[in-house]
C-alpha cells in the first residue's frame, strides 16, 4: 500500500498541470490585505506533523490540513491536537486513490468515507475538499459539489513541490519570490521522501512573510475576505 502511494504521488504530481477550470474551484481570494492560507496534504504523519504544529504555533499561524482518511485513523490524536490549536481540517478523501476513469459512485464514496472519519474523530464534517494528486475534472467537481464541498486548489506560482526534495532554499526562493495576498500555499506534510525540507522552509518562510506584515490564516477565514463572499454561496 505505501508503495504504491509513493508511486503514485510521483506520476500523478508530476504529469497533473494547474489551469483554471472554472469559478467551481477556489484558487486564490483577491484581496488586498496581508494575509495568505498555508495548506498541507496527505497527512498526517507522526514524524513531521507534530514539527509543523510547533513552528506554526510559533508564528501565531493557522493553517488547512487536507488529510488522508486512513491516515486520520491511524493518529487520531494528531487531528484533535490540529483542531484544537485552531487548524483546519478538510478532506482529503479516505485512501488518496487516483479518480482518472472512476465513476462517480466510487468518488462520491472515497469522499464520503474520508469524511465520516473526520466526523468520528472531529464531531464536525469538513466543507473544503482537496482532489488526490491535484487531478481534477467536471466529474469530481461536480460530485464534491454535490456532497456540500467548496473544491479547494492552490495559487499559481505556490506550489512549493516539497514532495521533490528541491531543497530548503528552493522551497524558501518560490514562496517569497511569487507571494501576493490571498494566496493559498501547497505543502505536504506527509507522502513520497522526506519533510526534512519543508519543516525547515517553514522556519525560514514564516517569519520572513510575518515581517512583510503577512498573517497566516485558514482557507475558510481567506474565504470571508472575498469581495463577493456571501454571492458565492461558499
């Protein structure tokens, strides 16, 4: 099983191009104040987690963890701590399995079944969904939708590809180089190689952007500060 994770996340990453599809999917909320949503996928993981939370508790930060079912049911105390720290939790469906090709009915449960594990441990159903691998397309924008969810990306440019090991400075250089208020920011805190990297960028990321005069929110607090925000209907 966590093999063929890794493989997948390696070919799925690499060969999914970001694009604006339509006004179904959250990219970025223009905005002209300060303040960006930093966001984690596939965790959570008992090494890397625990480090993140610190450095974000540091910085006064709250971030979105879009989690992996199975792994919520493996350290569920791991989503309680994010949760009360003042994080979001969002799915990211139960098994991160590739929705190229499945139907609609296999969709709709892998996102149910992410979300009902979040519910057992949480008390609360998540509202943001976050498709696997960053793949995507009317199908499963369609039924996320259907199931309540406000489809959640990330902003051009903000990517960080810490799953390729690109180095600290690297991951540092692309957040700094291209950040802009509103903008939702990609990292991992699970998946293929080491967090090494991203832990450390985040040390190197958080208080650089916070002397810009950057605050660090949630994707649904980003959300609110969206000109049109009640038309919406988010």
């Amino acid at each position: 099983m966590n093999v063929l994770f890794l493989f997948l996340s390696l070919l799925m990453t690499t060969a999914t191009p970001i694009h604006r599809m339509n006004d179904d999917i959250v990219w970025n909320i223009p905005t002209d104040e300060k303040m960006v949503a930093i966001t984690f996928d596939d965790g959570p993981d008992i090494l890397y987690t625990p480090d993140i939370l610190a450095i974000l508790k540091q910085y006064d930060a709250k971030a979105t963890f879009f989690v992996v079912g199975f792994r919520a049911e493996k350290y569920p105390d791991m989503i309680k701590r994010q949760m009360n720290e003042g994080h979001e939790i969002a799915n990211h469906t139960y098994e991160h399995l590739d929705f190229r090709g499945k139907s609609e009915q296999t969709i709709a449960e892998e996102i149910k079944k992410g979300e009902d594990v979040l519910y057992h441990i949480t008390g609360k159903r998540p509202a943001l969904f976050r498709p696997p691998f960053g793949y995507y397309n009317k199908r499963i924008v369609d039924v996320a939708k259907k199931q309540g969810y406000t489809v959640v990306m990330w902003s051009k440019h903000q990517d960080t590809r810490d799953w390729q090991n690109p180095g600290t400075s690297r991951i540092v250089r692309r957040v700094i180089r291209h950040i802009q208020p509103g903008q939702i920011i990609l990292f991992h805190d699970h998946g293929s190689g080491s967090r090494k990297q991203t832990v450390q960028a985040l040390k190197e990321i958080l208080p650089i952007l916070k002397e810009k005069g950057y605050i660090f929110v949630t994707v649904s607090e980003l959300l609110k500060h969206h000109p049109n925000y009640r038309d919406l209907n988010l």
